[in-house]
C-alpha cells in the first residue's frame, strides 16, 4: 500500500485490512460489493495501490482495470441474470467522486430501475443488449443477417423484482 493511502478506507479494503463482500482479487485490484448499492450486485473495482483518479493508474492498470469491467459485467449478465451494466468513474469533485480514492462502479441494471436518468430513456429500435452480443463480437450483424421479431421492452411496471446476490455464480464467471 502506498504510504499516502493509510489513512485510505478504501486502501484498507483493498489490502484486506478491513472486512468487505469481496467477488474478485488479483494483484492489482480487489472487487467487492457497495455496502450503499444503487441496484443489488453494486461491485466497486478498487485499485489495491493509492490512486485518487483513473489518469494516475499505469498503461498496465489501466488496461487491466477495463478487461475486469468487462468480466464482471459479463458475470453480472450470465450469474444475476440482469439486462445490463452501468460502469462509471467520477474523477474529481467537480464530476461527483466522493473518495479519495479510485472507485470504479460496476452496476447491475434492469428495464425500469430508474437509475442514472435524468430524462426518459426509450431503447434504440435494434441496439443489441448484452445477452445478444456473444463475449468478444466486435462486428455488427448485416442488416439480412440474425433479423429478429422486434418485441417492445417491458414498461416500468414490468420490471422484474430486486434478485438475492449469489456471490458464488458471480465468482464462479471471473474465475475466482
């Protein structure tokens, strides 16, 4: 741990030193669950060094932090069964970061959460969701290619219910 980061709660976390829900630890980093979710399955991705924004992580942690975005979103999708993800960094007060330390979220989210949307937001005719695209695809479907009956999303009132968090299935996708 970096010497400027003792004092860090979240330093504390990432080094074990304070107990945490944690669903995923390499070298780096350790990924545990929000005790303040905004949706169940809220995963803080923490580096384990002190750093106070994303510029100061290394080339290295940097791309390292995006590829375990990407897992633990997927493991969101395949272990919770959610429709997507929401991954965000606030980088300085003036953007919302309330720590002094690098957090980045990984939110679980469902039709008709109602997080993070200041004006209605309407699907896009033919954007695919996370389900639909196949871990790694980089290419777009032709436009006579994978056609599908257009169904409409479900409406607020439709959304499913809140899911217990199984740390195990989420585990069991990242490999841990």
């Amino acid at each position: 741990m970096a010497e400027e980061g003792q004092d860090c709660i979240f330093c504390q976390i990432a080094n074990g030193q304070v107990p945490a829900k944690k669903v995923y630890e390499d070298a780096s980093f350790m990924a545990v669950l929000d005790i303040n979710p905004a949706n169940p399955g809220h995963v803080l991705l923490l580096p384990k060094t002190h750093t106070s924004v994303y510029p100061q992580l290394s080339e290295s942690d940097s791309s390292g932090a995006g590829m375990l975005c990407k897992k633990i979103s997927l493991a969101m999708i395949q272990g919770l069964g959610v429709q997507g993800t929401t991954i965000f960094v606030a980088n300085g007060g003036v953007a919302g970061q309330r720590a002094p330390h690098l957090i980045i979220h990984v939110i679980p989210r469902m039709q008709g959460d109602n997080l993070f949307q200041p004006h209605p937001v309407k699907p896009v005719d033919g954007m695919p969701t996370p389900a639909d695209v196949p871990e790694g695809k980089k290419e777009d479907k032709g436009e006579d290619e994978g056609e599908e009956e257009k169904k409409d999303p479900p409406s607020d009132k439709q959304a499913a219910p809140a899911k217990e968090i199984d740390l195990d299935a989420i585990a069991e996708v990242l490999g841990g």
